[in-house]
C-alpha cells in the first residue's frame, strides 16, 4: 500500500523486543485424527443444457393432457397431477395449447484462444474444452432472463475455454498462466447463480477461461474428535451429504439448490440452506477456508473454533463472488446425525397470524431445523400438485377434511396461510420441539395439518425451477426473488411488493393478472427473510425479458422502501449490482476495490460481479 494507509513501523513498547527480535516457531504437536475418506470421481449426471436440473425431469403434458412430472427422483414423479393445469390455467392465464416453437441452439462468437496460455495448461488440468455446448453451459446461471435467452436468443459473451483442474496444485498454476497471459478465469461450481453472477462482461476482448471445480470432490479427512471436515471445493451439496451420512455426520446446509450447488459456490455467495435454525448459516459453519488468488494463495495456519486475530481475512472470502480468487477447500464443522426427523404443519386463518406465530417462535428460541410460512397464493399452488385422490376412503377423508376448516372451523379458503416444519434431534427432542411449537400456535387459531402436508411442502422446494422452465415452453416467464426484512415490516413487505409488482405489469402492458405468491423462510431475533414469486404471460409483449427486468426491478425497489436487503443468500451478481454502492457506503466500496486491487493487480477475475473497476492497462492477448 502506497501513501496515508503505507504501513509504518514505530519503535514497539518498552520490553516488547526490537527489529532484531526473533520469534520462533515450535515444532506443532498433532492436532486430533485424520482420518482419510475413500475417494469417489465428479458425477456424472446428464443435465438441461437450457434450463435448470436433471435431464430426465421436467413437467410435461400427458397423452391425456394432464400435467406430470416425468423422472422417479421426486415425491409424485411418474404421477398425474390432475389437479395442476387447472389451477394453472384459472390462476396464471397460462394457455398450454400455445407453445412455442423449440428453436435450435444458437450459436456463440468464435472463442479467442491464446496459444501459449492453452499450451501451458497441458500439465496443469483433468480436461479442457471449447466445444459449444460446453461454452454456453458455462457462460450462464439460472435467473428467468440468461434461461430466457439461452432458449430464444444469443449469449452476448461466452467463455472460450472451459477448464476441469483437478487439484490446489492445479488451481495455483492455471492462475499463475492466467496472469502471465491476461486471461480472464470465473470460477464454476454447480452453475446455480440466479444473480447473472455467472455471466461474462459483454465488453471483455480477453481471453475467458471457465474454470468448472466438479472434478475436485474429494472429502480430504474427517476428525471425528474435533468434529470437523475437510472437503473440496467442487463437491455438490447432494454428493457431500450422502458422503458425509454414510459415516454418520452432517454439516446440515441444505439449500433449495443442494442437489447441483457446490461448497465453493456457498462460500463465495455467503449461502443459507433450509436448515439453518440448527446448523447456522454458511459463514457459522466454516472453520477455514484456502483461496488462491492472484499473489498467493490464502489460507490459515490452524483449525480453531475462534480467534481474534485482526479483521478475519476468510470473511472477506465470504460472498466475494469469485471476484478475489478461487476457493479449493474448505474445512466445516460437521455434526452427528440427528436420531429421528419429522414433519409437521399448521393451518392458519391468514398471513398476518401465521407471521405471528414465527415471530413467537422466533422470541421464544424454539425455532425446529426449518420452519416455513407459505401465503395463501402459495398454499394453493402446493395444493394443486397433489396428485389425483384415488379410492372411496381417500376421497371421504379429504371432503371432511376441507369441510372441517371451511366450514366447521371458519377457515377463508382464499385466505388461509400454512406452516410448514421439520424437526431433528432425539425422539425426545422431536416431541418436546412439536408439544412447545403447538402451544404457540393454537391460541392463534392453527389447526394440525399433520406430516404429510409437512413434507409435501418442501417438495415444491425442489420442483419450482421445473415448473418456471415449464412456463417459458408457454410464453410465461417467473422468478423467485429473496430479502431479509425486521420483524415490524414484514407483513407490510408481503402487501406491498405484491400491489408495486401488479401496478408495474399494468404499467408496462402486461395481458391478465400476474402471479403473485410469497413465504417466509428463515427467522432471526430481529427478521425474517421473504421470498417473492411472481410470474405473467408475455403474450403481445414487444421485449418480454426487457419487461420482466423492468417488473423485477420495481419490485426490488419495494423491498428497499420497506427496509429490506438486497439479498439474504443470492448475492449481488450483476443483477443487483446497481443498488450495491448505496447500501455499503462509498467508503465500503473503495474497501471492497481497495481489497480486490491488492490481490488482483490485473483483474484476472475480472467476472464483473459486485463492484465494477476501470480495467487496467491490458496486454493484448495473442489470438
């Protein structure tokens, strides 16, 4: 550092030693076992090329024109969901008989090469590719808009070479070539980002490379005595979770996009998963974290619960978004498995008693592994996938069912909300977490909706980005969107982003009602986190992706009116990048830069997310 921040050395204290002072290292004793996992290879599994999860999955219309979802690897695939196109077509508008006509691929720019940077990477990586499919794949995440245009349009920029490495090793000399040669390396890890974090600067002449982490898997120890793991960078959260189960522990984080997310991935978004009532978030979890960057790589001499040591260079780390470098491994704290899990779910009169109840819970610290509140718009939604009842019995006990709340009990159909919940511990635990949260709930009016609406709740979790896909093939376009709110403000939020996303989609010429839905997610002392879904036809729309960023960022703008964040665990991207500034302060933008321009001199991770820096004085690559 140059100038009023340059380091400066004044003589130290009395008996605090000189410039001659010597500090010797002791030899380090063993800390804890070990002990070596077997090592398993990257899966292999086939994936959408243009939109989001596995290739044997999506929602279909059957020869007898029900909606299904095809596959076996959800509750209900291979099963009719009768009841689900006709709540799509009385709810969104949606007209399953206009489809749009499937377009081939398009295809992308020719890739600038730089032939001694590819050269160099013949001892350095598992594989390489330029192959087309493999350069879109990797040129885009998963917000409506980059799903959009992969389908109806071109990728501005794509990535000209996409990169396996296959250890630290081979992360240090790929980025060593890149800074020799001035490339441009974006780290990959599941390809999930729905912040356009993914997506390469429209503007860059350089040579971008895609550095894709899958091939670095391996589950490197575990210390079943300090209870901790050490892990790669490029496993995915399904993968890991198996891995770890099979010896009996868990680190617990289960985002909605576990199944293709990697832990570098949730280091660099500062990520939050579904059970973070129990585990904590992804910066609770994390013990150490290694990082090549630029000048070096960064990493920490020891494996404690805490220290304080100086503002902690890992939490800088923490939701960097690749822009500071490459993440490699991880060491988390893991968990025993719990005993038992059971779900559960209570009905409420509306929204407004059922963000009661989560604030009781929330003040009494009673909180299971995830609690969730879905609006009425939303528990409709979830109940339109159920399948088809079949049998005399089964249809008796659903009637009675929905006339015990609509009539007996005085429940609103069009206004009643649901909480959902899964409870971990011992058998033990489980009851008293289930006898503490029915006594909260039931002098606010909840019914007991038992374990199956529970669990069938959180299968939405899994599918909604199936169903988003199945829209686009029917010109509607939807999205899901997430804030963290006060407490005092979160009913507030829900109305008034719905009203400001309805107002902006008439303002901007949207045929018919737009979709409109929201749930609470995860509670704090003093918030909750929200997510919004909204969705509506572009039917007639003249720019329809134009529109929808237009609705989008209205609604955005709702949420910051009403106190909320840019992002409880997304992230900023380029998609909310335009707000950043605002909300970190000027002076924490020159930090973030200031920290960014120490360990990237030539902004090698040059993937445009956060802030945006002046390039620097490029050396043209050889093309």
């Amino acid at each position: 550092l140059d100038g009023p921040l340059a380091p400066h050395h004044h003589p130290p204290p009395p008996g605090m030693g000189g410039p001659d002072r010597v500090v010797k290292t002791p030899q380090r004793a063993e800390v804890g076992v070990k002990e070596q996992v077997k090592s398993e290879g990257a899966p292999k599994e086939d994936l959408h090329q243009d939109g989001w999860g596995y290739k044997d999955t999506k929602f279909q219309l059957n020869k007898d024109g029900h909606i299904e979802l095809a596959g076996s690897r959800y509750l209900f695939s291979g099963q009719v969901l009768g009841h689900f196109r006709p709540w799509v077509e009385e709810t969104t508008g949606l007209d399953v008989t206009d489809v749009v006509p499937k377009q081939p691929p398009a295809k992308p720019s020719p890739p600038v090469r730089h032939e001694a940077f590819i050269a160099g990477l013949e001892t350095c990586c598992k594989r390489k590719s330029d192959a087309d499919t493999d350069r879109i794949f990797h040129g885009h995440g998963h917000t409506c808009q980059e799903v959009y245009t992969v389908r109806f349009g071109t990728l501005e920029r794509v990535p000209d070479l996409v990169v396996w490495p296959g250890s630290h090793e081979h992360v240090e000399a790929i980025v060593k070539l890149a800074n020799e040669h001035n490339v441009v390396v974006i780290p990959f890890g599941g390809g999930t980002s729905v912040s356009g974090a993914l997506e390469c600067p429209a503007g860059e002449q350089r040579m971008i490379v895609s550095l894709d982490m899958k091939e670095m898997n391996a589950i490197k120890w575990v210390d079943r005595e300090n209870m901790l793991v050490c892990m790669e960078a490029g496993i995915i959260g399904i993968d890991g979770k198996r891995r770890l189960e099979a010896l009996g522990y868990t680190i617990g984080h289960e985002p909605d996009s576990m199944e293709f997310s990697s832990l570098g991935g949730w280091i660099a978004t500062r990520a939050s998963g579904m059970k973070k009532n129990t585990y904590g978030n992804i910066e609770d979890m994390l013990v150490r974290v290694k990082v090549v960057t630029s000048v070096g790589t960064i990493d920490r001499l020891v494996d404690v619960p805490r220290l304080s040591m100086g503002p902690d260079v890992q939490n800088v780390i923490l939701g960097s978004e690749g822009t500071l470098g490459v993440i490699t491994e991880a060491v988390m704290r893991m968990r025993a498995l719990p005993e038992t899990a059971a779900y559960g779910a209570f009905l409420f009169p509306d929204l407004e008693t059922g963000v009661k109840f989560l604030r009781e819970v929330a003040r009494h610290r009673c909180a299971p592994s995830s609690v969730r509140l879905v609006d009425n718009e939303q528990f409709r939604f979830g109940h339109a996938l159920k399948p088809v009842t079949t049998g005399a019995a089964k249809k008796f006990v659903d009637w009675v069912t929905k006339q015990y709340v609509t009539k007996w009990k005085g429940f609103e159909p069009m206004q009643m909300a649901a909480v959902t919940m899964l409870m971990e511990g011992t058998h033990a635990e489980v009851a008293a977490q289930r006898k503490k949260l029915t006594s909260l709930a039931m002098p606010l009016g909840a019914l007991n909706a038992g374990a199956e609406n529970g669990e069938r709740g959180y299968f939405l979790t899994f599918v909604i980005a199936y169903i988003r896909d199945f829209g686009l093939d029917f010109r509607y376009m939807a999205e899901s969107f997430e804030t963290t709110v006060p407490w005092s403000n979160v009913v507030m939020a829900c109305h008034r982003v719905k009203a400001r996303v309805a107002q902006a989609c008439k303002e901007e010429g949207v045929q018919g009602e737009p979709f409109l839905s929201c749930r609470v997610t995860q509670t704090y002392d003093t918030g909750a986190c929200i997510y919004f879904y909204f969705g509506f036809s572009w039917k007639g729309l003249k720019d329809p992706k134009k529109t929808f960023t237009t609705v989008e960022d209205q609604a955005r703008e709702e949420i910051l009116a009403c106190g909320g964040s840019l992002s409880h665990h997304h992230g900023i991207g380029k998609h909310r990048q335009p707000w950043y500034p605002e909300h970190i302060s000027k002076a924490g933008v020159k930090m973030i830069a200031g920290i960014k321009t120490a360990v990237d001199p030539k902004n090698i991770f040059g993937n445009g997310n956060l802030v945006t820096l002046a390039p620097p004085p490029r050396e043209m690559s050889r093309l």
